[in-house]
C-alpha cells in the first residue's frame, strides 16, 4: 500500500479553483464589480506582499488605481479563496514605473525568499499565481506558426490569434522526481556546489519522454551516484513553481552492499555521502534542505521510520541545544 506524506508545502484545499466558472464571458466585469474580490497583483514574477508583522499577500481590492487601470488580458480568475473571487493581475512593467500607486507598506518580492515567513494558504496561492504567470510569459506567441496569443477562459488558455492556425495552449508542468535512498539505516544525500555550505538533500530529476516514474528514479539515482534501487515507493508530490515543475517524492531501497562502495559522480553533484539517523541529528540545521521543501518531508519521514520516534527536524532541535538524540 503507498503511504503519503500529508500537508505538503504548497497543497491544501485553500483555493477553490471551480473551473467552470471560467467559460463565463461576464467573468470579469462580475470580478470588478463585487467589491469582496481580492485581486493579487504581480510583475513580472514578484508579488505584492506585505512584510511586517509578517510576510503577507497584500490583497487589492476592485477600487484601486491599479485594478481599475488594468486591460482585460491582464487578469486571470485563480478561483476563490475564504469564499471570495481571487483574480491575478498581471501588472507586467508599469508597477515598477508606477510605484506611488502601490498601497502604503508594501512592496513586490519574489516568492522564493518569501517560504519561510508565509501562511501556508498564502504559499499556495502565489505558488499557483507565479506558475500562471510565467507559463503566460512563455507562450505569449503561437508555437506553431509564431503568431500572438490571445487569454480564453479567465486566463487558463491563451489561443493563437491566427484564423489559420487557431492552436491553444494550456499550462504545463514539468514533472521532476525526487526520491530518499537507503540501505538499512543509512540514507544517501547530495549535494551541487551552488548550494549552501553543509548543505545535503535528496537525488532530483526530470522525468524524460517515454519513462514511467519508477524509471525515472532508478535512472536518475544510477547516473547521479552509480547506484542500484530496488523497490521504489511512492509517499507525496508538491507542486514547486521555480519555474514549473511538479515534484513526485519517492523512496527507494538501495541494492544490497551499496553503502559500502565507493559512490560514483557524473559531474552534477559536488558530493554525495551516506548519513545515518544520528549524524542526522548532530549536524547543524544547514545540513537539511528547508522545511517548505518535499526534500526535508521525505528525510523527515524517513527518520521517523528508523528512529521510531522523531523525524530529523525533531532530532536536528534536540541536538541544537546540546540534548543527546
């Protein structure tokens, strides 16, 4: 039976999406005209957000100048949110130019450094705002014959604006996965010499044309580190918008005597290394990836499934004040 991990970073039923709101042509000027639309503005792929007492969506409403400014193309129908319309605005360029207009406190930031201090359902939303808008960046022209494109249905498709052609294009994603090997009680960890120092995490890749998940992580796991898995066990996915990847989380056991072989690098790892549940616990917390990841779910999970008692953020806390784990 697959176990899943639950309450991932970016997941939760705070959005909903009612997808068949968006074939309404009156979508929009309904929108504007309920004054309990929470409008989530965006440039480029920053996001208007307010930082103090905590990092926040700063929430426009239909009133303001740069709600009432906008064309019909800039906005997208996310869906609702606490019982409300919630709708992106893609303000591209004049935000930056326009900057009086932004309300007071507030200022537009990249999603990324924002993960530690968001709600979750704030995550979520602009996790969902910031792929719409770079997947809308990528395909403002027709793939096929090259002609503009133009949104239909609140934002969700755009259609070359070619009689001729008349192609649509729907979002995607790139499906990416990311898996926790092991032998007994050691786990494998890697590391790419961009990250931070200390810094491990688990193997990570793109599923390729014609691979079934399953391939993908043994494939991936063989080319990074010279490694051979056996089963392969799916737990959680997270959707992770840098730039439009879904990640499928797996673990996977190792072939007999692996940890005891010399790892073999293709060249995109800086390093990899086996760890056990304790050298887990003693290294500092730069050693985990951070906890909005499904990196750190999947480490977590499975110190729990060794220790019996604590996953690696119980364990890295207890060893942080100087208590034996």
């Amino acid at each position: 039976m697959t176990a899943q991990l639950s309450d991932n970073p970016f997941s939760g039923a705070w959005l909903d999406r009612r997808s068949a709101a968006r074939v309404d042509e009156a979508w929009l000027s309904k929108a504007l005209a309920d004054k309990d639309t929470r409008f989530i503005l965006s440039c480029g792929t920053r996001h208007l957000v307010r930082r103090a007492p905590q990092a926040t969506i700063a929430f426009l409403n239909h009133e303001q100048a740069l709600v009432r400014a906008a064309a019909p193309h800039q906005f997208v129908l996310l869906g609702w949110y606490l019982g409300a319309r919630c709708v992106l605005l893609e303000a591209q360029a004049e935000a930056n130019s326009a900057g009086r207009m932004l309300p007071p406190l507030t200022e537009l930031e990249e999603l990324r450094p924002l993960l530690g201090e968001l709600s979750p359902e704030h995550a979520t939303l602009l996790a969902c705002a910031r792929a719409l808008l770079i997947w809308r960046t990528r395909h403002r022209h027709c793939g096929v014959c090259g002609a503009p494109t133009t949104p239909r249905h609140a934002g969700h498709s755009l259609l070359c604006s070619a009689s001729a052609c008349g192609s649509e294009f729907f979002p995607r994603l790139d499906p990416a996965i990311i898996v926790l090997v092991s032998e007994g009680p050691l786990a494998l960890l890697g590391r790419q010499a961009s990250w931070p120092a200390g810094r491990y995490s688990a193997l990570a890749g793109f599923v390729e044309p014609g691979e079934t998940l399953e391939d993908a992580v043994r494939r991936e796991v063989r080319e990074e580190v010279g490694v051979q898995t056996l089963a392969v066990r799916y737990l959680a996915s997270q959707s992770w918008p840098f730039p439009a990847s879904l990640m499928l989380g797996f673990q996977a056991t190792a072939s007999p005597g692996a940890s005891a072989r010399t790892l073999e690098l293709d060249g995109e790892l800086e390093d990899a290394r086996w760890f056990s549940v304790a050298q887990i616990a003693r290294a500092t917390t730069t050693l985990l990836p951070p906890p909005y990841t499904i990196a750190r779910r999947l480490i977590d999970a499975w110190c729990l499934q060794v220790s019996g008692t604590a996953t690696a953020t119980d364990l890295a806390a207890v060893a942080a004040d100087g208590r034996t784990p």
